[in-house]
C-alpha cells in the first residue's frame, strides 16, 4: 500500500519544487535596472507561477490524476506504439507532487511576506542586493516560519492519496474497498482505515505541534 509514500513523496517533492517558483512569486521588475529581456522573463515567470497555482489548487486531484495518467498513455500509445513502463504509481506521485507544490508556493510566499520588512530595508543599507538578502536573510526565515503549514500539507496528502484510487493505487482506501468486495462487510472494512488514518493523522499533528512550540521558542499553546 502506497498511502505513506505518497504523502513523504509528494510533501518533500511538493516543497523542493516549489523553492524556484517562490523566486517567480516573488519577483519584482526593477524598470530601471532590469533590461528589457530581464523584464519580459519575469513577467512570464509571474504569469506561469500563478497559472499553475491557479489551476492545480482550482481543480480536484482526482482530475488532475485522470488527465494525466490517461492523457499520457494515450500519448506514448500514439507516439511509441506500446505503453509498458507509464504505470498508476508513477502517475500518482507526478500528480501529489505537481499539486502539493501548488499549495506550498503560497504558504511559502506568505511567510515572505509575513516577514518583517524592515529587515530587507537593513540588508539592503548594509550593500546587499535584493536576491542576495531573499536568499540568505529571507527565505531561511520564512522556510522555518512555514514548517508547521508544510506539516499540515503532509497531513492533507495521507487523506487525499486515497482518492488516486481512481487510477489504480492500491492504497489504504482501495484494500478496504477490495476487502470489502471478498467479505461482502461494506463497513468493517473502511472503519479500519479510518482507524489507521486518524492514528497516521494524529501522529503528524503531534510532530507539528512541536515543531510550532519550537518555533515559538517553547511557548505551547492551551488550545
């Protein structure tokens, strides 16, 4: 059963994609200094960056995975004349990956934001540029200040990777379903891997707490 890897697969991966598309989200065009191709890369690197998030946070993973695994085989069907190496998993972990990188880009890009901007006025009066201060001084702040959110993400992936049962994943979700179709018990079944998520789940939201206490320098939360 695929559930857990699917979940670290598409949150490691969903958090390394989304580093460079942070650098487009945050871009600005500097109409001065900046040429006129450096211009017209940014805009198009602003205008791909939110296309993306705009479309795979937009329209359910469950399309997302019928689309591409479908669309891609008939693909490589059509082009090569045989389709053995594109299976369902591979398919599943582009897809989680593709859309939890669409929700880290904005939680990663509102913790730049939420970070104080008197410090990017300091850095700058000290002689550093504006890429050189996002990247040593901002971004490592604003990464510590999103871990629990990316934590929260890891949580949402080991609920939603059941519904990439649609393309085939033999997941928590589909040995209940396939257990239930040989025993003829429609409920036994999904309680249990309701039992198993909630213990997955809450297990996540223990480190999560955690890692928030540590970044509230110890200070726990009474609620």
């Amino acid at each position: 059963m695929y559930t857990i890897l699917l979940a670290v697969l598409g949150t490691v991966g969903g958090f390394l994609l989304a580093l460079p598309f942070l650098g487009l989200k945050t871009a600005v065009i500097d109409y001065k200094r900046d040429s006129k191709l450096v211009q017209i890369f940014k805009r198009l690197g602003i205008w791909f960056a939110n296309i993306y998030t705009t479309f795979f946070r937009g329209t359910p993973m469950m399309v997302q995975a019928m689309i591409l695994y479908y669309g891609m085989s008939l693909v490589i069907l059509n082009l090569t004349g045989y389709n053995q190496w594109w299976k369902p998993l591979i398919a599943a972990i582009i897809v989680i990956i593709m859309n939890t990188t669409a929700y880290i880009i904005e939680i990663l890009r509102g913790a730049v934001n939420s970070i104080d901007e008197g410090q990017m006025e300091a850095a700058r009066s000290l002689g550093f540029s504006r890429k050189k201060t996002l990247y040593l001084i901002i971004y490592p702040q604003a990464i510590k200040n999103a871990l629990p959110s990316i934590g929260n993400e890891f949580i949402v992936n080991l609920k939603d990777s059941s519904v990439l049962s649609v393309i085939g994943i033999f997941d928590l979700f589909k040995a209940a379903g396939s257990t239930a179709s040989k025993t003829a018990d429609s409920v036994t079944p999904y309680f249990i891997i309701a039992v198993i998520y909630l213990i997955l789940t809450s297990l996540t939201a223990l480190l999560v707490k955690k890692l928030e206490s540590k970044r509230n320098g110890g200070v726990k939360n009474v609620w």
